[in-house]
C-alpha cells in the first residue's frame, strides 16, 4: 500500500473515531464553554470593582470631591443622603422635624439592609441609627482598609459580597434601600429576589436608579420604567416620583419609588446552601398607604394619587456615582 494511501486511510480511521466520541465529549465541551464564560463575567466584574473603587479614592482621599462639587466628601454626601431620608419620612408620613414620631425614631425602632451601599449609605444618615444596620458592598473590604468611610458609618456593619447573593438570613429587615446599583449589577433580577427574601412580610424597598439608555462596563443593565415594573412586579408600590437629579450624566432622570413586600407573601424557597431564617410579622406601625401607580400600572376605575414635585435647593446629586 502506498504511503499517500496508508495517511488517507489513517486520516478516515481518525475521523471515525472522533465522529464516535464527538457526544461523550460533549458534556465536556459545555462545562468548559460556562468556566470561560463565568471566568470571563469575573474578569469584568474586578474591572469594574477597580475602576469604582479607584473613583471613590480620588473622590474622597485626592480632592476629588472639593473639585467636582466644591465641599469635602462628607459634607455633600452626608447632605444629599439626609434629603433622602427626609424624603422617605415624606412617603411615610411622618415629622421630617424632632416632633414624635419623627424619621429618626422610626429608624431606631426598624432592621435595614442597604445593598451596593457606597462608602456613605443613606443609611448613615439616620441621626438616632437603627435597630440593626447592614450595608452589602462588593468594595467593602476596600473601603474599611483604606479608611475611605466617614465617622458617620461607626453605626453601620459593612459586609463584602454581592447584591445577588446576601449572607444574611430570611426575613431579616423591616427595610432595604437600594441607591443607585441595580443598573451596576451583574444580574438586576437576582438582587430583586433578594431584596424580597431578606425583608419581612410587610417590610418596605427604598429604591432609586438612573433612567438611561447608555450601557458601559460599569452600567451593563440600563433601566427604564418599565424594566423597573417588571422587576418589582412582586411588590406593591406605595409611591414614586421621576426626578431631574440623577447619578450619571447621561441618564435623563431619576426614578424613585417606594415598594412594600405583600403581607401575604410566601417564605422564600430555600437554595442549596440552606440558609437560617427568622420570622417576623407584618409591620402594624405603617399607616394604610395610599395607592400610587408607575405610568400605565392604574387600575381602572380605582383613584390614584400623585406624588407632588419636590424642589430641592440643595443635594443635587448630578455627577456622583453610585453602587
């Protein structure tokens, strides 16, 4: 047999042979092609986490802050975080002043968690703290080691890990607040779940975030109102408003909106790892609500009532970035 003849007759036997073993590999291939696409999802998440992380560096340990808004970090910070407590006491109905009953002393009486927290969470802004205060950041290793967070955080528990996956048991909080992070995440969906495993049935979502259409590494999920809609489509919303001051410059507005977990809802469903859980009932202190509607979310026939606009004379919070 010529050797010409030998190679081809070697190459058929070869190609058989793989055509053979092509579907036990197969298996193989598909578990190589999710390592190189969850070993690519952390490449881009440790970008985005040093680009931030350098951001919050310049901002507040360079003069980043005197710069861009003409005052210390912990000044205009503090101030614009205050307003959004002061804000949240106004869809709450209670005294945005020292009158009983005030914000602060709700705060003190409640549980909260604020996920993609910053190294100045809104919920340092609560003069009298809280019954228990936690903020979720993926930096927060970074921002503690660097000494990057304000004396007003000394009542606040910093935890490092990632909005879609909170170490932090069921039912844990009367309130979550969310500033600005859902279009910074990996999966917006998967916060959303846990923002509604970790509150009580009852408990409330604080939420704001950017309306744009720009997408970059560091806003991979651009959000408009009706991807917001579709999101919290588990809770009921208590109130919202759109407003002009937003976080990044190209988005057109702000959204903010206040949801409240259904009294009725089912215990979360339990994942491997189990996780503990804590129970905890409805939260009686709240007033009845008024029903408030996202655009094209009105009930027919049932009254809506409208959030009046709110001039802010100071806070603006255009060019500051968030979690």
């Amino acid at each position: 047999m010529s050797k010409a003849r030998q190679n081809g007759l070697k190459a058929y036997v070869k190609n058989l042979f793989m055509r053979a073993m092509r579907p036990g590999l197969a298996p193989l291939h598909a578990r190589l092609d999710r390592l190189e696409a969850e070993l690519g999802l952390a490449r881009q998440r440790a970008a985005k986490d040093r680009g931030e992380l350098d951001y919050w560096r310049w901002l507040i340990k360079r003069g980043g802050s005197e710069k861009q808004h003409g005052e210390p970090f912990a000044v205009v910070f503090g101030r614009w975080q205050r307003h959004r407590l002061l804000k949240l006491a106004e869809y709450l109905g209670l005294p945005q002043d020292d009158r009983p009953g005030n914000i602060d002393e709700w705060c003190r009486a409640r549980s909260v968690v604020e996920i993609g927290a910053g190294p100045y969470p809104a919920v340092a802004a609560a003069k009298k703290g809280w019954k228990r205060c936690v903020a979720v950041d993926p930096l927060a290793r970074g921002y503690v080691e660097e000494g990057l967070l304000p004396s007003a955080c000394e009542g606040v528990t910093y935890i490092e890990a990632q909005g879609e996956d909170v170490p932090l048991p069921s039912n844990f909080a009367d309130l979550v607040v969310c500033e600005n992070c859902l279009d910074h995440v990996s999966d917006p969906a998967a916060v959303v779940r846990e923002m509604h495993r970790l509150l009580k049935p009852g408990g409330l979502v604080w939420f704001f975030v950017d309306l744009s259409d720009h997408r970059d590494y560091m806003h991979p999920h651009p959000m408009t109102e009706a991807r917001v809609r579709e999101l919290f489509e588990g809770f009921v919303l208590v109130g919202q408003e759109l407003t002009p001051h937003k976080a990044h410059p190209k988005a057109h507005s702000g959204l903010r909106a206040l949801l409240r977990k259904p009294a009725h809802a089912p215990e979360p469903a339990v994942v491997a790892p189990p996780r503990p859980a804590t129970r905890g009932g409805v939260n009686g202190a709240l007033p009845p609500a008024p029903r408030y509607a996202l655009g094209g979310q009105e009930d027919a026939g049932a009254p809506v009532a409208r959030e009046p606009e709110i001039k802010v004379s100071n806070g603006r919070a255009v060019g500051a970035p968030g979690r």
